[in-house]
C-alpha cells in the first residue's frame, strides 16, 4: 500500500515538472522578448518607431518606423479573414448540415490534409503559380504583392475556421432545429435562422482563430509578398508584414538593427496575445 | 565480437586522446581576424576547416572593412579583412593587401529578355529608378522589375558597393536568397536581378557588362567590372605571429580553393 502511495506521488511530481516546462517556456520567451525589445523602442522613440512611416536599417542614415509593416499585417489580416472566412464559414454549414455521410468524411478528410501542408510549400505554390498568374491576370509589372499574400493567407487559413465552425454547428441540439422545421421553416432557414445564430460564438471564436494564423504567417508570406518597406497603398504593391520583417533581416543583422528587430517581434507578440484573449473570451462565451 | 568492438572503441579514444595533446602541445595560440562583413561566409568556411586540422583557435569578429583595416594598424588583430582594395594612404601607413578572393556578381535577366550587354553606368541607373522601361536600353516595351536581396545581405552590399547606388535602389522585391532572386527572375520577363556568378544557372541570362562575360577567368583579371576582391590585411613592418602566419599560409595555398570556391567566390591563388 505504501509502496502504492509513493509511486502514486512520484508520477504525481513528474507530470506536474513536464507541465512545468511548457509554462516555463512561455515565461521564458515573454520575458526575452520584453528585455531584448525594450531598449531599441527606447532609443528609437516609441512613436517614431510605431508610427514612423519609413524603415531603412542598414541606410547610412538609418530609420526605424513600422507603420508600414504594422498596417501591412493588418490589412493582409483583413483581406484573407475577408476572402476565407464567407468561403469557409458556407463550407462548414454544407458539411455539417446538408453533405450526406460519404461526402462528408470525404471533404473533412480533405480539409484536414490542407491544415498539414507545411507553410513553405503553400509559398512555393504561390511563388511559382500566383505570383506570376497575377501578373498576367492584372497586367502588372510583377505579381508579388500584398493580393498575393492576400490569397495564400486566405487558403492557410480555411482549415482552421471550417474546423471549428463544423463543430459549432455540430454542437446545436437537434431539438432546435427539429422545433424549427416542425413549425414549416424550410431547411435553409432554418440553417441561417436557428443553427448558424445557436452557434454563433463558436462560429466567432473560428475567425479569430484564422486571424492568429494569418497574422502569425512568415514563410509564405515571405515568398509572395515582394519584401520591400513601402507603405500598403495599393494590393498590387510589394509589402514587408511583421513576421517577415524580423525573419527577412535576422540573419546579417547587428546593432541597433537587431534590437529593433526585437522590438518589432515585441509588437507583433502584443498583437497575438491581443488575438489569444479574444479569442479565449469566445470560447468562454459558447460553452456558458 | 563485444570484445573485439570494445577494444576497437577503446583504440578510436585512445588515439583521439592523442591526436588531442598533440595538438595542444605542438601549437599553441590563436588567430584573430577582424573586418569586411562580406567575407563572412568565406572567413568563417576557411577558419572552422583551419580550426579544425590544426587545432589553433580561430576568431572573426564581422565589424566591416574599414573597422578592419584599422584594428590591424592598431594591433588589435592579426589579419584585418576588407571587401575593397586599400587605399593608396593605407599602404603608405605600412599596410600589406593580399587578395584573398574576387566576389564576381552577374546581372542576371529573363531568358526571353533581348538585352545582351549593359554598362555600369545603364545598371547603375536602372537601379536607382531612373530608367524604369526595357525599350530605353533596346529591349521590349515593359517595365523593369527590380529584384534585389534583403538589407544586410553581403551581396546586396557589394552590388550596391560597385554601382554606387547604396541607399538609393528601387526595389521591388526584396529577397533572402540567390535561390529565390534567381527563380523569380526566371519567372518575369521584365525582371532584373543579382546573384554571386558561382550560383547562377541556365534558367536565368547572365548579361555581359561593357562586352565581358561574368567567367571565372574574366574576374580574376579585372575586365569584368561588377566584382570586388576579398583582401587581407597585414603590417608590412611586423612579423606574422607563428599560428597567424600558420593560417595565412593555409588560405593562401591552392589546397584551400575547393574550400573558397564552395563559399561561392573566385579564388585568387
């Protein structure tokens, strides 16, 4: 029995260390990226580095704004959450409510193989076909560009919100929908009138998963987008994101440089943790 | 057989052990280097493969050229490295240039591109926005697209270096590597871009500069222009110490080009 006892604790004591571990690691990642962050923002000043409008690193007279990768980020955010999410949102209602059993382990099993795909072949892809169809398609010069990266973030993100709007919807008690057509509704409305609404915070807390993933996407992103600090006038102009700026200029950078590099992965922490918070208050939501 | 894999095991170590102290005992010392931020990834190749056949230990301390070739005035290293020939007053302040490498650079262009050759002047304009149509220079009506590598990046640095269009090139798109400048060339009719002459490949059109082809030959004895030498830098007056000179010896030999030319550059010697 004592023997019992003490194996009882010791798994006890090695479970709670491995958990440790991954909350040691958070902690350890915050507080680096806040101690290597901080001191660039301050030399730099805190509006001229987030609201200044140019970033020339290595220029003989350096400048450090990120408002065009802040807005790069959010408008490329916007966009695919803008394309993906009616694509997404109408997949997972056919799946859930209206597919037929075979076609839907089909399709579901087709979806989960699009969340596997490694983000370097979506940019592979999207360099070789995209890039060079949009420049064809729009007549411009060259196709890398905020729409490229627009459209491959779009596609990154389609797993992700028709996963977790199928379970939403899946979730609705069947009484509802029951009650609804008993009452003479058609089976579309009663879709868009009784599930979609029934299952609207789970259906929320999907898009806010897509934008976490778009937002948080460098290696596609970096192949299709053109990588240049101009300001995001126009989609079909060559833009540098926040994940992209820090991986684009890491490997040669030194300084002031690296540090501002830091404080850019600080923003871009922020934002996610931002997103994380949403994200967890809809999820909270649904399941009172 | 366990035996017979013990003793085998226990000889490697034995021997190892060996090589070990000879090596502590026969040099002692180190190297120091210091400079051209450009010379990274050749310095870094020759002084790992040095470290290792020798066991003197290697330092390179990536400051830039000029920094460089002052720490090796002021003693403070004993081989400086620069990315630029020294300049006549460096050499009469006692300094000794040994060129180590040339960085050739191609101005590579789509293969459906009609334009052959250009100049240093005709790339250095197209670069900083003033010719911005392939018919101004005899070639289709389009627009030139600009392809570049990211800031920072030892090729960007010396293309922008030779061209003297630093700070001033309209790029657009800016990428982390030759791999992708040279893909993405070879996608767009319009594009223009530039890559070390070792990487580049039969999709793309490496153009002439001012008639002369980016050949290996043709860099080594200057008449292709876009190209720097990779230097190094001693004092004239003072004496190598005995693991400095131990590794000057070392690159300069013939047996170190294979290490050289993997770096991508052209060996010197």
């Amino acid at each position: 029995m004592k023997k019992n006892q003490f194996i009882e604790k010791l798994i006890h004591g090695i479970f709670l260390l491995l958990g440790l571990i991954t909350v040691g690691c958070v902690l350890l990642i915050t507080v680096y990226l806040v101690i290597s962050g901080i001191p660039a923002i301050k030399e730099i000043g805190f509006v001229d580095f987030l609201f200044g409008k140019e970033w020339a690193s290595t220029a003989s007279e350096p400048k450090y704004g990120i408002l065009p990768f802040i807005l790069t980020s959010i408008y490329g955010t916007a966009g695919a959450i803008i394309i993906g999410v009616p694509v997404g949102f109408m997949t997972a209602v056919y799946l859930s409510k209206m597919a037929s059993p075979k076609v839907k382990s089909v399709m579901q099993a087709a979806v989960s193989l699009l969340a596997g795909i490694p983000s370097v072949v979506y940019g592979l892809v999207g360099m070789l076909v995209l890039v060079p169809g949009i420049r064809k398609v729009f007549n411009v010069p060259d196709g890398a560009s905020l729409l490229a990266a627009i459209i491959v973030l779009a596609i990154m993100i389609l797993p992700s919100i028709i996963k977790m709007s199928i379970t939403a919807l899946d979730a609705v008690p069947k009484e509802y929908e029951d009650a609804s057509l008993a009452l003479g509704a058609t089976p579309i409305e009663t879709y868009f009138k009784v599930s979609v609404p029934a299952a609207k915070s789970g259906i929320a807390a999907a898009v806010v998963l897509g934008v976490g993933r778009a937002i948080g996407e460098a290696m596609a992103v970096m192949m299709v987008a053109g990588n240049v600090p101009n300001m995001p006038d126009s989609l079909f102009q060559s833009v540098r994101f926040l994940t992209t700026a820090v991986s684009s200029e890491m490997s040669y950078s030194s300084g002031l440089q690296r540090q501002a590099l830091f404080s850019i992965a600080l923003v871009l922490f922020l934002f996610i943790m931002l997103i994380n918070v949403t994200l967890n208050f809809f999820l909270k939501r649904e399941k009172e | 057989m366990k035996k017979i894999i013990s003793m085998m095991v226990a000889t490697v170590l034995a021997l190892a052990m060996m090589t070990g102290c000879s090596n502590n005992n026969t040099t002692t010392g180190s190297v120091s280097t210091d400079g051209s931020t450009s010379m990274e990834k050749v310095i870094g190749a020759l002084g790992e493969s040095f470290q290792n056949d020798t066991g003197i230990t290697f330092t390179y301390n990536p400051t830039g050229s000029g920094s460089g070739i002052k720490a090796v005035q002021e003693g403070r290293c004993d081989i400086g490295l620069s990315s630029r020939a020294l300049k006549d007053a460096e050499k009469e302040a006692g300094l000794t240039a040994t060129v180590l490498a040339f960085d050739g650079i191609a101005i590579i262009v789509n293969p459906e591109n009609p334009v052959n050759d250009m100049s240093v002047e005709t790339i250095a304009k197209i670069y900083n926005g003033e010719i911005t149509n392939w018919s101004e220079i005899g070639g289709n009506d389009a627009e030139i697209v600009l392809i570049g590598r990211e800031a920072g990046s030892g090729t960007r640095d010396g293309f922008e270096a030779i061209t003297k269009t630093e700070d001033a090139c309209k790029y657009r798109q800016e990428l982390t590597s030759t791999g992708d400048v040279i893909t993405t060339v070879a996608q767009n009719p319009g594009a223009i871009g530039y890559a070390s002459v070792a990487s580049v490949k039969s999709t793309v059109k490496a153009v002439t500069v001012d008639g002369v082809e980016a050949t290996e030959a043709n860099i080594k004895d200057g008449s292709y222009v876009v190209q720097r030498p990779f230097v190094l830098v001693t004092k004239a007056d003072t004496a190598l110490s005995e693991s400095a000179q131990n590794f000057f010896d070392y690159i300069t030999s013939a047996d170190a080009n294979a290490i050289i030319s993997a770096a991508g550059v052209v060996p010197a010697n």
